[in-house]
C-alpha cells in the first residue's frame, strides 16, 4: 500500500485505521479530500497525509497575490 499513489474507500480506512462507514461519512460530509471516477470513490495519498497533517481539515490553496 505505501507505493500506491491512489487509494480506494477500503485501502483509506486500512491506512487511518477506522472503520469504511467513517471513510463513507467523511465523504458525505465533504471532510475528507476524494474525488470520483465514475461511481468509484478515490483518494489521493499526498492529500490524504495533508489533510492529517492538517487536524483533519480541508486547506485549499489559495494564491499569493503581490503586495504594493
């Protein structure tokens, strides 16, 4: 599993150590970064450890605008 760059619902809640149903939840509720292919629920490992280095929350990036 560490050399997988892309994860599914099952390898997620392996990795964090919970249950699917939270994983499911989480998506649900839009707390957790994911996208979908399809009908199938996927998650990007990168953003899976920033979202934990992050307390678990969601931080977009935003941009840098120049100061005058």
């Amino acid at each position: 599993m560490e050399n997988n760059k892309y994860m599914d619902v099952k390898m997620v809640s392996n990795y964090l150590h919970v249950s699917r149903a939270l994983i499911y939840k989480l998506v649900s509720l839009g707390q957790i970064p994911y996208f979908k292919v399809g009908s199938r629920t996927i998650f990007e490992r990168n953003q899976i450890d920033r979202w934990l280095r992050n307390n678990c929350t969601i931080v977009e990036n935003l941009p840098v605008f120049p100061k005058f």
